[in-house]
C-alpha cells in the first residue's frame, strides 16, 4: 500500500518497495526505521502525496499502471500542474490581500503620526 512505499522512501530506497530487497544491516536499519517512526505523517502535503501514489498503484486512476495509464501520464502530470498552480495563486491571493491591508494601515499610520507631529511642532511655536 502507500504506507509501504513511503516507508520505502524515507528509508533510502529509489521506488517502490521490491519483494527480495536485502534486509538492511544492523545500528544502519534501527537508525533509518527511527528516523521513518519519528516523522510527521499528518501533514496535508504527505496525505496527499500517499493518495496519489495509492491511487496511481492501485489502479483507481486510469487502470493503474496499464498501457493506457502510461499513455496518458503526461496529460494527468500536466492537469495536476495546472490545478496546483490554480490553487497556489488562488491562496496567493489571500497572502497579497493580507499585505495589501497592511501597507493600507501603514499609510493610515504614517498620516496619523505627521499629523500628530505638526501639533506637537504648532504647540511649540
């Protein structure tokens, strides 16, 4: 399943986990399976990675890994591209808005504070 195959990344290994693969060595193995137990695995970014490998393996998409689905994989690459970006400049968005309402108050403050200084500069004369 997925869980494996992410196992099998975090430990060092080049793609999905191979029946016969040489058990690893010793402290080496304790240290790899410690460093895979101690990792974050609810973040949004890794579910979402493992789903798509789930899916794109257990043949949800496409067939799985069928003559079809390898002819389509760049089109389902590029679909996926254009809606990450979509999201990514949709939430974009929110952080410039979020700027652009700070430099606002900002400029409201500057106004604010000269106007205080030419009081304070009226008061003295």
């Amino acid at each position: 399943g997925p869980w494996a195959w992410a196992a099998a990344v975090a430990l060092g290994s080049r793609g999905p986990p191979r029946a016969g693969r040489a058990a690893l060595g010793g402290m080496a193995a304790d240290a790899r399976i410690a460093k895979v137990l101690s990792m974050r695995n609810d973040s949004s970014a890794l579910l979402e990675a493992i789903a798509a490998h789930d899916e794109f393996y257990t043949g949800a998409h496409r067939h799985g890994n069928s003559t079809d689905a390898r002819k389509h994989l760049r089109e389902d690459l590029e679909r996926q591209n254009v809606l990450l970006a979509r999201r990514f400049l949709s939430d974009f968005r929110l952080v410039i808005d979020g700027v652009d309402g700070v430099q606002q108050q900002a400029r409201a403050l500057e106004g604010e504070c000269a106007a205080l200084a030419r009081r304070v500069t009226e008061a003295d004369d």
